[in-house]
C-alpha cells in the first residue's frame, strides 16, 4: 500500500531558520563575557623625591603676559618694537633687582601667561630671554581646584 499521492519523491528539506537562531545566541554570548585588554594604557610608576628645599632661592624675573597683549616685567608694563626691547627690558630687571649691577648667578624667568594669550607672544618671550642669555625659563600654572 502506497499511502503517498503524486508520482515523484519529496527531496528533504533542511530548515535553517533555528541553526542561525543558535548561531546568534553563541556569537551574543561570547561578545558578552570577553574582556578586551586595554593596549594604550601604559602601567607605570612614578618615582618620589626626597629633596631639601634650596637653601638660597635663585633670581626670578616675572614676566606676565595677558590676553589683550600687554607685557609686565615684575609688574612693572612694559613696551617695546621688537623681541630684542624686550630683551633689554629682561636685562633692565635683572639689573635693578640686584642693584644696579649685573646679577651673580642667571636669573630664573618665569612666564605668567593668560590662557587667552596668543601663542606668539609667549614665544616672543622665550626668544627675548635666550637673546638675553638667560637660559633658565619656567612657566607658572595655577593649581586645578575641585
């Protein structure tokens, strides 16, 4: 007995609806319990100082220089032409903070820039203090409060 109707032969069929649904599942879980390392971060630890506050503080010139480009030398203003009156300008401090003379040791120019300021005045002065043959530079940050 021939229970089927029809002449020819059904082929099987493969359903893949429920082998992507299983695919999904296992792609989904492995996303979520992978921890990805962190390449760009270094490790690192700072080394500490244990150092004596200096016994004679060096010679410092101030100069300030605020967002609508004027220029203080220990807040005194100043103006000038060109980088080389500046310049003359460090070494005119320099001269009358130590008495007239020119100072023992290189004085120690400290940079008060506006956040404002533009960049090119600030290399105006650290162009003025190496034309004034003052090596040592540093600028003055104030401290970030929460």
């Amino acid at each position: 007995m021939n229970f089927r109707k029809g002449k020819g032969r059904e082929d099987p069929e493969i359903n893949l609806i429920p082998f992507i649904d299983v695919l999904l599942v296992i792609l989904i879980f492995l996303m979520v319990s992978t921890t990805y390392s962190k390449f760009t971060e270094l490790q690192i630890t700072l080394p500490t100082a244990d150092a004596e506050q200096a016994k004679d503080k060096p010679q410092q010139i101030d100069v300030t220089v605020d967002a609508k480009g004027n220029y203080t030398v220990n807040r005194e203003p100043v103006s000038f032409r060109d980088v080389a009156g500046l310049a003359d300008a460090l070494q005119n401090a320099a001269k009358a903070a130590n008495g007239g003379k020119a100072p023992a040791q290189t004085p120690v120019v400290v940079v008060n820039a506006d956040q404002f300021a533009m960049h090119q005045m600030v290399i105006h002065v650290m162009e003025a203090a190496r034309l004034a043959g003052y090596e040592k530079l540093t600028f003055a940050a104030q401290a970030g409060g929460k």
